[in-house]
C-alpha cells in the first residue's frame, strides 16, 4: 500500500476538496494539520514555493495545489472517477473549475476586507452566483455533471458552505435561495451526499474562527 499523507489546515475549503477527493475514491490516507501561523520544516519542503496547504505526498512525492491534487488522485486512482470521459464533457468541467478556481478568492475576501473593498468582493461573487445559476446548473441537473457528485462539485465548495458561514457574521446577504434556485437546490443535494455531509467544517465552529482571523485583519491593516 501506498504511503498517502495529506498536509492540511482548518478549515480551508481548498483542504476539504482534496479530503473529499480521497472519500469518495475510498483511498487512505494519513492527515496532518499544520499551523499556518508557524509552518512545519516539512510543508516548507514540499512547497517552497507558494508554502501553503493543501499539499498531498504519495510515496514521498509531493502534488501541491488543489485542483491539480484533485486530477493526479483522478488519474492515480480511477474508481469512482471525478471527471467525465467524454472529452467535450470533461472540456466544460474543466471550463467549470478554472472558473471555481479563479472566482473562489472574493469569498475569503469577503471575511477579510471592509468597506469598499469589501463591497467589490461582494459584487464579484454575486456575478460568479448569477453565471453558475445561468449556465452551469441548466436542465434540471442534481449535480454539475448530471446525477453524480464529480470535480466541479468539489470545486464549488465554497459557495455550498463557506459563504454561508461568512454572511452569518459579516451581515452580508449575497445568496438568496429564491435567486438563485438551481444553485439552492445544488446546495442541498452536495451536502446531502454522505462523504460530504460526514467531513463538513462546523459551521460554529468555522464562524468562530474566521471571525476571530477577521478581527485580527482588519486591526492590523488599521494600526
């Protein structure tokens, strides 16, 4: 058996993409949580460069940043296989999670800014909200690949939970499930599916955390 560890910090979304990944595919794995504030020598040697989590190491090889780890454990283990096979399907999920991956940032921004910028974070996930309920989640679909969970789900996560977690105790509205119906109705059916709703973050204790992360933002971009 592969040697499988997973380099992580709660509770990044980025962290539970992977944790998930392996889930679903029913792969082992060990877990260690770093301290962000004080890196371990290790993930510092795994990823020098961007030195940041999630990083997976299978047989002392380290794969870093979560959508690549996301497609190295697609290849590697190919049960339950987390992107089409048809290659226009696979085009647009793919499509689907670079847009994941480059609008997912304005949600943290959310948490981590006030005032004006605050507000065009904001305005950036209320349009990423619209194009995902206008183009993505089209035809009545359960999930974003049809009627199984796959990598654009996974992608998304932080819209299914993270953002929720965030207007709870920042005061923003940006998701009204009545806008935005297929995206609530998404949410329901991702967190309903028993990998997801076993391995989600405690919405408390989450709130507690990045409201304290918060806190402590802004008081140093004001000293």
């Amino acid at each position: 058996m592969a040697v499988l560890k997973l380099f992580g910090a709660w509770p990044s979304p980025y962290v539970f993409r992977v944790i998930w990944a392996l889930k679903l595919k029913g792969i082992p794995y060990e877990y260690i949580e770093e301290d962000l504030s004080n890196k371990s020598p290790l993930l510092l040697q795994y990823n020098p460069i961007h030195k940041k989590v999630p990083v997976l190491v299978h047989d002392g090889k380290p794969i870093c940043e979560s959508t690549v780890i996301l497609r190295y454990i697609d290849e590697i283990w190919p049960q339950n296989p987390l992107l089409p096979t048809d290659p226009h399907e696979r085009a647009v999920a793919l499509f689907w999670i670079k847009f994941a991956d480059d609008k997912s940032p304005f949600i943290s921004k959310l948490y981590r800014t006030d005032g004006e910028e605050q507000q065009v974070a904001a305005k950036e996930c209320f349009e990423m909200l619209e194009a995902v309920e206008g183009h993505a989640l089209v035809g009545g679909k359960k999930f974003f690949g049809g009627d199984e969970i796959n990598m654009v789900d996974i992608a998304f996560c932080s819209v299914a939970h993270w953002l929720g977690v965030i207007e709870g105790f920042t005061g923003l509205k940006i998701f009204e499930p009545h806008k935005f119906p297929r995206l609530n109705s998404w949410i329901q059916n991702f967190k309903s599916v028993p990998v997801i709703k076993d391995n989600l973050p405690d919405t408390d204790k989450m709130s507690a955390v990045l409201k304290r992360r918060r806190e402590m933002l802004l008081a140093s971009k004001s000293s």
